[in-house]
C-alpha cells in the first residue's frame, strides 16, 4: 500500500492550487494570502505560480471584502474568501447570510452564489477570547448555506476540492492547532479528481458499546480516548461528522441503533450548540428506542475564553472529560 | 396608418369636448388627421445642467442631443414606471401587497437615464427601492407586480417579494442597506477578471452613504481599479431623517474622497444620461470608480408605512411635482420642440395605462406559489433534498 505523510496545511493548499488550475473561474482573496504565503502558510506559493490577478490580498476590511467576493460569485468567478479566522468573519457574517446563503431562494432559483468562506475556527493556544470562539453551531443554524470541518489531511483535501466545486455558498472550518498535524494518505486520495462528499461522516473507529460523535480537532481526542478505553474493554465507535450542514443523523442513528449508547464531543460552547442539534435529532428519530442512557454533550466551558495556559487547558474538553463522559453514560 | 390618424383625432375630438373647450372645426380636424410623422422634428439639442465635479478636470457635455424615438420611448418608459408605482400604492391600501414596499415615483429619470447610458450587457446593483430597475433591466410590469403580491407568476416566483427581483445582470433589489455596494464591486471585478468590457452600477442612497462598507468598498475598487459607477440616489431623506442630520458632509459625489465625482440634477432624465455616459467611458478606459450623486426626489414616503409628512412639508412636495417632475419636464421639452404631439402622448399614457391594469389584473388573480414550492431553491445543481417541516414527522421534499 502506498501512503504518504502530508500535513493538513499541505492538503489544503495542494487542494486549492489543483482547483485553480482546473478552473480560471477560481480565485482567492483575503488578508496576506498572496505575497505573505498566507497567514498560516496555507496559500504558500499559489501567489507566485498564479499571479495577482487569482491570488488577492486584501485590505483589513472585511465586510467589504466579504461583500466583493460575494458580488464576483454572483457575476459567474468561483471566489475563495479567506478570513483570517473565523472571528473576523462577525465583521462580514451579514454578506456571508444575507448576501450569499439566501439569495438562491430568495430569486427563485435565478441567482446562485459559488462561493467557499475558508479559515481557522475555534480554539488556538494562548489567543484569549476574541480569537478563540468556535462558528459551527452560528453558521450551522442557516438554511441556504453547506457547513464543513474537515479533521484528517484527507478530509481538508477531499472537501475543499468538493466545497470549490460546489456551486453553493460552503463555510469551511479550518482548525489552526490541526494545520501542522501530518496524516498519512492513500495513493487515491493524491489523484486531481479525489472528492469526499459534503453531507457524509465517517466511522474513524469501529466499536460497539458507545458511539462518539465529533468533528474537527475533537475527533483526534476522542481516537485518543477510544484508545485508553480499548485498554479497559470499552469499544468506542467514533463518527468524524466531516460536515455540519447539512447533518449526517443518518449516520450517527445507524451507529446508536448498534452502540445503544451516544456522546458528542466539541470544542464550542454548550448551549445552542452542533451537540444540542445531534441528542435533538437522535430524540426525534428511530434510535431514541435504542437508547440505554441519556445521550450526553462534551463541550467546551460556558465561559469567554481566557488567557493563561492552565485556564485555556481547563476550558475546551479533554482527553480525560471524554473518558469520564463515556464511563459515565455507560454506566448510567 | 389611417386607423392610427382616426383614433387620434376622435380622442383629441372627446378631450375637448370633457374639458368644455369649443369642438374643434370639421376644418382643424381636418388638418389634425392629415398630420403625419414626417412633420416632427426628428432630434433636438437641449441644454443641461452643468454638473459639479470633484477631482476630475471636466464634466459631461452641457448639451443633450434627443431624438424624437428616444424621447417617446423615455416617455413610455418613465411613464410606465410612474403609473406602476401609483398602481402598488393602490394595490397596497387594498391589502392585496403586504410586507415592505418602497415606491420609486419621482425618481424615473434616475433609472430611466442610467440605462440610456450603458448596455443591457452592463451590469446593475440597487438596494430596496428597486421596481423601477428591475423594469430598465428587463423585468415585465406583469411579472413585477405578481411578486409584489406574492404569486407563482412573480419575477422571484412570488419567494422574493418587493426587495427581492433579479432579472439578467440585474442583483436585485437587497434588503440590508448597504450590503449591495460591495456587492456591485464584485460584479464589477468579475467584468475586470473576465475582459469582457462591461461595468457595474452599484446604487446606494443617502441613507446608506454614510455605511462603513461603503467605504471599504471605494477603497478596494480604487486601489484595483474595478470598472464600478458607484451611484448615489440622493432624495434628501434616509427614511425619516434629513440629510443635515445624518451626514456630517452631505456633498456625496465627494464623499468618495480619492474617487472621481458627479453631482447630476436627477430629475432631467437627459442630464442623467450624459453623466452616465461620461462615467461609463471612464470605467470602460480604465481609469478605474468614479461616484455620481443624482439629486432626486420620492413624492411617496419612505416605504407604504411612512406618511411621508411628518419629516416634510406637503408644499415641499407639492413644489417638486409642479417645477420639476422628472416625466412633465420631458413631456414639456418634446412639445415645445414640435417632437411629439399632445395627443400621441396621450395615446401612450393610454396604452400605459392599460398595460398596467393588466398587469394588476393578473397580479390579483394569478394564484399563490403551491405549497409544494416551499421549500426548493435552497441549493443550485444539487439532488433532490428533504428539509424538516414544523414538527419532526414533517418532512418537506427540496429540489434545486
């Protein structure tokens, strides 16, 4: 079998420079991705191979950015707009809805917007409150818009290649703590045309006692987890959701009806939030019958996030608040 | 032809005798019948008013050329636009339109003159006051008219409503006030990416003016040089607040600061125009934005639930329709330059009127959207969907 190591921060930038070539009509713009290489190095060298006229820094402004690439989708480009993270994407989220996400319904079917809003989400290490906050519950919530948050490089591949391709405005989730994190890939996944379809999770790990439901950089802590439990004979069976919007309960229905038991795991805060969707939906469909204990949330703390290293640690889920979470449903 | 002469002279014969003036002589009728076209003067050159610039060394012409074809179509369309206004106000106080509904009369010659001034190929953004555009740009009165009352036969298929009408290379119609200039930036950088000569006219009004985005968006279709008309429909009120007391400088066409401007007298559909024409040839060189303020007016208040008086007077109202009505200015320009006559305008203002009710006709019968529309559109190219109803047994079908 061929693999090859690749980092997450590679996957994406070989996903965007192939969709690039494959079609002119793509281009990206956002602050520093040309002739910075990115703010995080995801867009390291399209600017030099593409040139000005495809890769766009921008001014600090990005309602009216935001706005612009909107407009270009609405004229017939296929826009990437960057947001340096997700927390500067508030400054524009009314372009992001209002402007993109509604307009197919709100003409009828006359006006389509291809456009992928792209950026870091959620927890870093040390940004403190007014960068750490996780968007996937904010945008999840609206209709017109397709939600994503690849965890693997497999996933950042597959589903930014599938997200540009989209012709609907696709929010993807990046996670910067996960652009690093090297993953091996098969040989199929390197080929141009590799997609992995929006709206489809993946069972990372087979179990049977418990299904646990993540996405972004929560699944590696619950593989982790998984891991320490095998050792104790709990068999964990964690879905990667791969998309928000729209939800695969599908997916995680056919798991509980085998695992009898759920928890979901996620960096955002708890009220409102992806978990609350999941139990409601689970509450609502074929696998509540099947359930031995209530499904319960892993979260983040309810709190802005603060700066020292030993508040931050203590406020997102850890290895050890899945494992207690997991022995306690089970026990329940 | 003689079918044509017959009508014109028996209406000409009935509105003489309506208003009680002496029944024109079996001679004059006579005379009247045996006018032909060939008697009008086929143009005319018109002087305009000149426009105040701002960091440009000169402005459009101060002459206007009018053909006679122009005008009447200008007429028609203006005319059109005017008595479909007054035809939703109507609709709207007999609860046949409902929601937000935001009448142009008064500003026809913005519209009107904007699109004698670029190509149907352009490109065009305008925020809520927008059934005038959606008219220049291609909609049908009839299709216009059923959205605002929300039927299947609806430009948005009755899904968009009042604030909500796209046509080709028309971006609506947009609710948030000011979202739509950055919005018509980006348009214009597509017109840039993909060479093919045309622009954006991004319109805002005085309200939106002072938007932060607004600013972004002059600053980014400067620095890249975006083939971008930004227009400012000037109409002297953001709903209920004047412009002294909203904008700290109410010089518009210089509030672009590094951008070229226009201040345009909006009510002379021919001074429009020229100034559009003079910024389309700026765009299309490559000069990059220019800003025009057009300085209208909107004899209906701000939307269907605002009076309109509380923040001005009747008699300033009244004054603007009697010295400067945009369609009485054209209708006055045409007859005393022998380009048109009383009773061929007449004839349109007819055949207006008809189209109109028509229209109204249709839009109060045409049915709703069926039920099972409810929930499609929600994704372009994409399979068929289900999205969840009010309670978790419903599930509604989607398709693109």
């Amino acid at each position: 079998m061929f693999y090859i190591r690749v980092t997450v921060r590679d996957a994406l930038n070989q996903a965007m420079d192939e969709e690039l070539e494959r079609d002119e009509r793509v281009f990206l713009l956002g602050e520093e991705v040309a002739q910075y290489d990115g703010a995080y190095k995801v867009s390291r060298g399209l600017w030099k191979k593409y040139g000005d006229k495809r890769i766009i820094d921008t001014p600090i402004t990005e309602m009216g950015f935001a706005g612009i690439a909107v407009g270009a989708a609405m004229a017939g480009l296929r826009p990437i707009c960057e947001f340096m993270t997700f927390n500067f994407s508030m400054q524009a989220i009314d372009q992001v809805i209002n402007s993109a996400a509604k307009t197919y319904y709100m003409s009828a079917g006359r006006q389509s917007v291809p456009i992928v809003f792209r950026g870091p989400n959620g927890a870093s290490a040390g940004v403190a409150a007014q960068h750490s906050q996780c968007f996937a519950a904010w945008y999840g919530h609206c209709p017109g818009l397709k939600v994503v948050s690849p965890w693997s490089a497999e996933d950042a591949r597959g589903l930014l290649k599938s997200a540009i391709r989209d012709d609907n405005p696709v929010v993807f989730l990046e996670n910067e703590l996960m652009y690093g994190v090297p993953f091996e890939m098969s040989e199929e996944s390197q080929s141009k045309d590799f997609l992995i379809p929006i709206g489809k999770a993946k069972i990372e790990r087979q179990g049977n006692h418990i299904t646990v439901v993540s996405h972004s950089r929560m699944v590696s802590l619950c593989l982790d987890a998984a891991a320490v439990l095998a050792k104790e004979g709990i068999e964990c069976e964690v879905i990667n959701m791969r998309t928000i919007r729209p939800l695969d309960a599908e997916a995680i229905e056919t798991s509980v009806m085998k695992t009898n038991h759920l928890i979901t795991v996620e960096g955002g805060w708890p009220q409102f939030g992806v978990g609350g969707e999941i139990l409601a939906r689970i509450m609502e469909g074929p696998a509540f019958n099947y359930l031995d204990a209530p499904a319960v949330r892993v979260t983040g703390v309810d709190i802005p996030m603060p700066y020292a290293k030993i508040l931050e640690d203590n406020s997102v889920p850890q290895i050890k608040d899945i494992i207690f979470s997991v022995k306690k449903t089970l026990n329940a | 032809m003689r079918n044509m002469l017959a009508i014109i002279s028996n209406v000409l014969r009935g509105t003489a005798s309506r208003n009680g003036a002496e029944l024109v002589s079996e001679g004059a009728r006579v005379v009247v019948s045996a006018r032909t076209y060939a008697d009008f003067t086929p143009q005319a050159s018109f002087d305009i008013k000149k426009c105040d610039v701002h960091k440009l060394e000169e402005g459009p012409p101060l002459q206007a050329v009018l053909t006679r074809e122009e005008g009447l179509q200008y007429y028609r369309t203006m005319q059109t636009m005017r008595r479909m206004e007054l035809k939703s106000d109507q609709l709207y106080k007999q609860k046949i339109i409902r929601g937000f509904c935001h009448l142009y009369d008064g500003q026809e010659a913005c519209a009107v003159g904007i699109e004698a001034g670029i190509n149907l190929t352009d490109h065009l953004i305008t925020a809520y006051r927008a059934h005038g555009y959606t008219l220049t740009r291609g909609g049908t009165v009839r299709e216009i008219m059923a959205e605002l009352t929300g039927r299947r036969g609806g430009i948005a298929k009755g899904k968009g409503g009042s604030m909500h009408m796209y046509t080709k290379h028309f971006y609506g119609g947009n609710g948030i006030v000011g979202a739509q200039v950055p919005l018509g930036a980006g348009v214009a950088l597509a017109c840039k990416y993909l060479g093919k000569n045309e622009l954006c006219v991004c319109l805002y009004g005085d309200g939106a003016a002072n938007q932060g985005q607004i600013f972004e968006t002059y600053n980014m279709a400067s620095l890249w040089k975006l083939p971008c008309i930004f227009i400012c429909e000037n109409n002297k009120y953001g709903m209920g607040t004047s412009v002294e007391r909203a904008a700290a400088s109410t010089d518009y066409f210089k509030r672009g600061d590094f951008i070229p401007g226009l201040r345009v007298d909006g009510m002379d559909v021919l001074c429009v125009r020229e100034a559009t024409k003079f910024a389309a040839e700026h765009c299309r060189s490559g000069k990059g934005p220019i800003l025009m303020e057009l300085q209208t007016y909107r004899y209906h208040g701000h939307s269907m639930s605002d009076p309109g008086i509380s923040y001005r007077t009747r008699e300033e109202i009244q004054e603007v329709r009697s010295k400067s009505d945009p369609i009485s200015m054209l209708k006055d320009r045409m007859l005393s330059n022998n380009m048109a006559s009383v009773e061929e305008l007449k004839e349109i203002d007819v055949e207006v009127r008809k189209e109109i009710e028509d229209a109204a006709q249709f839009a109060t019968t045409d049915p709703e959207p069926p039920l099972d529309d409810l929930c499609n559109h929600i994704f372009y190219n994409d399979p068929p969907m289900e999205v969840r109803g009010t309670n978790p047994w419903t599930k509604l079908k989607s398709v693109s």
